[in-house]
C-alpha cells in the first residue's frame, strides 16, 4: 500500500514540469506513470497550454501522488525580514494576493541590502539539492513558478505533506521535485538541454540519451528501473528541451517518495519552508 493514502484505486503516479506561463511552444508537461516493486513503467506524458487545462486535468484525477518541479514554499529569513507570515498556508495565501512586480520588488529591495556573496536567502533544502532559491524571479523565475503553482494545487485540493499537518486519507498529494537533483547524480555537471534551439547541441542530445539510458538501467540511488517503449525513448531524446525528461525525473522522485515513511521527508522539516524529494 502506498503510505499515506487510501482510495479506492491506486493513486496516479504523476511528475510535472511547470511553466509560470504556459504557451503552446513551453507548455506543461507532466509525466504519467505505474510503479511495479522496483520497476516504473512511463504510461504516457500530457502536454497543457494553458494553467486552465491543467488545473481541470489534475481536478479530474480522483488520486494522485505528484513531483512539482516548482518551490512550494518561501525561506524563513526572508519572511521574517519582509514581515510576512510565517505559517505556511498564511504566507501562500500573502504571497498569492501579491502581483509579480510587488514580488519583484520586494525581493529585490531585500538583495539590495544583503552583502555580495549572501543576496538571496536559501531554504535548508536548496543546499543538500542544488537548486535555486525559491525566491529568485530570474534565471530561472522559480518565484513566479510558486506565484503561479501553489494557488492552482491548493484548488486542486492538494495536501502538502512538508507544510501540512499529517492526512493519512488525503487523496490528492503535492511533493516538491527538482529534476536537476537526478540530472546531476547521473550526468554530473553535462549540460542536458536548453529552451533555445539554437543551444540545444549535439552533445546536449548524447547528455540526454544517456540520461535515458541510466534511468533505464536503473542506476540512481532511488532504487527504481525506468520501463519505456521504443517510441518514449526518442521522444525523451529528441525534446530539446529537457521539459519531458524533467517531468520524468519528477515522476521517478515521486515514485521513490510514495514508498518512503512520511513520504521520505527528513526530521524536523520547517513547514514553512518545505522540503525537495530526496534532497
């Protein structure tokens, strides 16, 4: 049985790599996907343009237990230096009614002020990671991928289980993901993709194949052998962008979690703050 959830069919396993501002050339991708003891069959990847087509699709999942490649939470420092709420769903909520040049704003005046070296301030798991931080709103704009995903999860009715007190029956599961967590485990520092197609290389296309290839034999330390057709391994290969294979590695974190007691968060996790899947 999967931890923390009762339903009446298995939760859909799913990974997503999000998009603040969904188009038809950067859509949302998520990855679908069916666990057998150590093995993770890909069922099939959903592409949305829009934030509508996607908030519908998730609502319309009676279960699902998702990897999110987007920070559900902002770092306690810089609530506190801001004044902001420092409970989770009081600061979602805060953060939500802002717009992003508030957000904007606000976050830059805060680095304005810190010492160079120091001008963002991280959360305990974007160390241990290798992410962003969560407050950063450039390259890459992970801020506004919280401004944008967190309200449409929680209207999705989502439990966040690094934010939230326990809900053993909750049907519908958030985990915060980072592909670049995997990527680098696998691949080390090779560059795997790009959103310009005139960057996305030759060698960028054999970083790919043989991410696929080790996600394939099953050598990241999550225990879990990726299963694909023929036909999901040129289209993971051949997407420049690295969006599908993201959504992929979202799905492989979320796979690993389910089975992990208390979705395999450590001790002492600040709820505000969060926690990345196996950072």
């Amino acid at each position: 049985m999967l931890t923390g959830v009762t339903a009446a069919a298995p939760p859909q396993l799913i990974g997503v790599d999000f998009s603040s501002r969904p188009t038809r050339r950067k859509p949302i991708v998520a990855a679908l996907g069916d666990r057998r003891g150590a093995v993770l069959q890909l069922q099939r990847l959903e592409r949305f343009e829009t934030d509508a087509a996607f908030t519908a699709w998730l609502a319309a999942t009676p279960a699902w237990i998702g990897g999110f490649d987007l920070p559900f939470g902002l770092s306690r420092p810089l609530a506190e230096a801001l004044g902001w709420p420092t409970e989770w769903a009081a600061s979602m909520d805060h953060y939500a009614r802002m717009t992003r040049p508030q957000i904007r704003d606000a976050f830059a005046a805060f680095c304005a002020a810190r010492p160079a070296g120091s001008k963002f301030a991280a959360r305990a798991c974007e160390a241990p990671a290798g992410s962003s931080p969560s407050m950063k709103w450039v390259n890459p704009p992970v801020a506004y991928m919280m401004h944008a995903g967190v309200p449409l999860l929680r209207a999705a009715g989502a439990h966040f289980p690094a934010h939230e007190p326990p809900r053993p029956d909750a049907p519908r599961i958030a985990l915060e993901a980072y592909p670049g967590l995997s990527a680098r485990e696998l691949l080390g520092r090779r560059s795997y993709k790009s959103d310009d197609a005139g960057k996305q290389t030759p060698e960028r296309l054999i970083a790919r194949k043989d991410l696929v290839d080790a996600l394939e034999q099953g050598r990241s330390r999550l225990g879990l052998r990726l299963k694909l057709t023929a036909a999901q391994r040129d289209t993971l290969a051949a997407d420049g962008s690295g969006d599908s294979i993201d959504a992929v590695l979202c799905l492989l974190q979320a796979a690993w979690a389910a089975q992990q007691p208390n979705w395999g968060l450590p001790a002492g996790v600040d709820p505000l703050e969060g926690w990345i899947v196996g950072a």
